[in-house]
C-alpha cells in the first residue's frame, strides 16, 4: 500500500511539471502575438521602398588605372534601360576651408575632363601633389542622382630603376665575381620625385640560361689525381640557379647579390671510405653561354631586370722567385 502511495505522489510532481512548462510556453506565446499586433511590420512602406530601388536610376563609379597621374572613371548607371544617361562631372575639396584646401583652387590640383558632353567616362588627372580629399562628383541629369570617388595623394611610382656601380658588362651581362657580395641601389620615381614609403616593397626571382656538362670524378687514397667515373649529364642552368646566386632585398631596400661559384666549381666533394675523395657532378665542359637574370618586381606592376654572369676572382698571388739578386 505504502508503495502504491509513493509511486502516485511522483506521478503527480511529473504532471505538475509538465504544465507548468505549457504554461510557460503560452505565455511567450501571447507576448509575441501582442508585440505583432501592437507594432505590425510597415509592409506597405516596405514594398513601395523595394519598388523605388527596383525602378529608380541609380549611378556608381568604376576607376581604371591609365597612369600613376590619370585615372578613367566610368559612371555605371541603373536601370540599364534609362532614356537619358547623360550626366555632369565635377570636383572639389571635402574641406574646401580647412587645412592645406583653404585658399587654394582644386583645379590647379586635380581636373577632370569627360570624353565628350554629358559623357559617362570621364579623365581624372593629378597636376601636382595634394594633402586631405578631393571628391569626384557625377550627377546623372535625369533625377540628379549622384555618385563620389575620393581622390587621395599617395605618391604612386610611375618608374624604377636599379642602379648598377662599379660592375664591368660586356653585351648587356653584369661579370659578377665568385665569393663576393655586391649590393645595389633600387629606386621608384614619378612625375614629381615624390613617392610615398608605402610603395617601397619588392620581390625578387633568378632565372637561369644555359646548360653545361657534368659528370663525378673519384680520386682515391693510393692515387693523386681524379678520375672520371659514371655517366655524363647535361644540367641547366636553372635548374641549378640558387648553387650560383642568392638574391635578398635589404632592410634598407636594396638589392643583394651573392656570387656563390663560377660554373667551373660547379659539384660537391666528400671524403670516401679508405681516404679517398668523390665529386659528385663535377663541372666538366660547357657553360660558357650560362648566365642569370635577376629580376626585381615592385608596385603598380613596376619590374626591372638585370644579366649577370659569374666569373673567377682572385684567391691568391704568389711569386716564382722569394728573392732577386743583382
């Protein structure tokens, strides 16, 4: 009996439970109902919105790049269909009283001149460095709808040059010499000699031309001088071109260039069992038409390049007599 009486008490705390969460659940679900119908969505003024952005024309601006001074802008008008495209082009400072605008025409800074009456291209051209903003303006004469680019001085490079010194050439090919470190002057320039840093990032690449011979040579303990061993192999030169160059921009930007080895020196020795020694792809013929061009590619597309070959640098000198005697 006692059992009985437990097992219908739980029975009864799950019910309570039960409903009580119902009841919960009702209740949110009046408060939605009530926020609904207090506050119904503006539907009507939604869809007459969606109408005006469906069926008005509208305008917006696409830039392309002619020169670091002079930028083509392309008024995009909507719907497509539009009767009149015809629109007005101007410019002028953001804060005409304010800073370095006050006082000065921004004509004599930035013009901008449509290909032809009511145009949608038109040509945006910097007569000289600016500070702060320059808006320009297209207003569509239909509707005086209007869209804005802002122009900003930054100093785009318009050229770049590497400034090679004191490296002989013959033909157009740098003589760079083994076992030396040569370092050189990377410049970015336009119409005004004004760059900003910003534009100072560069990325180099070594391409190789050319092939030699190669093949490994052993020379063993009971013997002075190498001997040719195995098969010949024909390598090119750019498959191989970080054993003869290493290319770095500097902290400072500019280019390093280190001469590793001529393709005379071209394999790698090692000792042997019993004493002996092996090169493995040993330089043995070929190679004189290798050489290695070293580009450096900077902003705005900009790219320039050098030829240079590697060639053999003193290691030492010596005399054939210690002495003279007269």
């Amino acid at each position: 009996m006692e059992k009985e009486l437990n097992e219908h008490k739980k029975s009864d705390k799950v019910k309570w439970v039960i409903a009580f969460l119902l009841i919960i659940v009702l209740l949110a679900g009046l408060g939605c109902a009530w926020a609904y119908i207090l506050n119904p969505p503006a539907k009507e003024e939604t869809d007459k919105q969606e109408e005006q952005e469906a069926f008005s024309p509208a305008i917006r601006l696409y830039a392309e790049t002619n020169s670091p001074t002079e930028i083509t802008l392309t008024a995009i008008i909507t719907p497509e269909d539009a009767e009149d495209k015809s629109v007005d082009w101007s410019a002028e400072w953001q804060t005409p009283d304010e800073g370095f605008a006050a006082g000065k025409t921004v004509t004599e800074y930035v013009t901008v001149t449509p290909t032809s009456e009511g145009a949608l291209t038109a040509k945006v051209k910097c007569l000289q460095p600016f500070e702060g903003y320059i808006d320009i303006r297209v207003t569509t004469r239909d509707g005086n709808f209007t869209a804005t680019a802002t122009a900003v001085f930054k100093g785009k490079p318009g050229s770049m040059n590497i400034e090679v010194n004191g490296v002989s050439q013959s033909g157009g090919i740098y003589s760079l010499k083994s076992l030396k470190t040569y370092t050189f002057d990377l410049s970015l320039d336009n119409e005004w000699g004004q760059v900003g840093e910003e534009f100072y990032d560069f990325e180099t690449s070594i391409t190789g031309y050319g092939t030699f011979v190669v093949q490994d040579k052993r020379k063993d303990s009971y013997n002075s001088e190498y001997y040719w061993t195995g098969e010949e192999s024909t390598f090119n030169a750019n498959d191989w071109k970080t054993s003869f160059l290493s290319v770095s921009i500097t902290a400072e930007n500019k280019l390093q260039i280190q001469a590793l080895r001529t393709v005379n020196n071209f394999g790698s020795e090692q000792v042997i069992a019993g004493g002996g020694r092996i090169v493995s792809d040993a330089y043995k013929s070929g190679g004189e038409d290798v050489y290695f061009e070293v580009k450096v590619s900077g902003p705005e597309g900009l790219s320039r390049t050098i030829k240079v070959k590697i060639v053999s640098s003193v290691t030492n000198v010596s005399l054939d007599q210690s002495g003279v005697v007269f």
